[in-house]
C-alpha cells in the first residue's frame, strides 16, 4: 500500500477521536462574552428610480472606424422603455431582440443581451434625453433620442 493511502487511513481514528468531546462549533457572529451577537434586520432592496419612466425614441447612429467595416446603423427609429426603473432596447424589432438594464439613481444605464454580453448600450438619462452608446462587439454606434410625451 503506498504511503499516500497508508498515512491518512491510520490517523484517521485519531483525528475522530479528537472531535469526538466536541459539543458547538462557535459562529463568527458571537461577541466575546460568549452570547450570540444580535443579528442585523436585512436591508430593504433599493426602491426603483421611477424619475426617468417613459419612452423614448431616437436613431443610431455608426461611429466611424477605419479599422473594420460594421453594419450601417438601421435607418428606422428604436425605442427606449423605462418602467418602475427598468430599460428595455428593443434593438432588433423583426427578431424581437432587446437589450434590458436597471436605471441607477443617476440615471445611467447599461442595457445588455441576456446571452451575448458583448451587445450592450449604455448612457444616461437626463433632460428628458438619452443619450449614449451601442456596442455590437466591436462595431460603435451614438445614440441619441428624445422622450415621447
């Protein structure tokens, strides 16, 4: 029997034995006295910012890059939803493709594909604007719209 086996199967019993007067492991919560400590109420989830709810409506455009040939921006307007503080993209319409995110109190965003990280649009709200980016990998397009009334 090779002494990696041999070894552990012999101190075995007396690492059990050793545990065996064990009574309570101690939490890391409890003060020094020996009592346990009083535990923390959970923090409430952050309320939605809802200042920026709405749609809103603009055009991509392609930032121009010398470096590689990427799509030309759709020559249709795409809509910004903002609900209870949540931004949806529909960036693709014939496919139903959006780009979903969470507004920050700022009112910046970063809208994402669920599956595909690298397709993203991020910017800010304000002013009843948008105005931001889209990345598809490494294609750049500006986007700007306006908030519908």
């Amino acid at each position: 029997m090779a002494i990696r086996t041999l070894l552990p199967a012999l101190l075995a019993p007396w690492l059990l034995a050793a545990c065996v007067n064990e009574t309570v492991i101690p939490e890391a919560t409890q003060a020094q006295s020996g009592r346990p400590a009083a535990a923390a109420a959970p923090s409430p989830p952050p309320a939605a910012v809802t200042a920026f709810d709405g749609t809103y409506a603009g055009r991509l455009t392609l930032n121009p890059d010398r470096t590689r040939a990427c799509p030309p921006a759709p020559a249709e307007e795409r809509e910004i939803t903002v609900r209870q503080g949540r931004a949806v993209l529909l960036i693709d319409p014939p496919t139903r493709h959006v780009l979903t995110g969470t507004v920050g109190p700022a009112g910046d965003v970063r809208m994402a594909d669920n599956l595909d990280r690298t397709i993203a649009t991020t910017g800010i709200f304000a002013n009843s604007r948008f105005l931001g980016e889209h990345r598809n990998g490494l294609c750049s397009y500006a986007v700007q719209m306006a908030k519908r009334v």
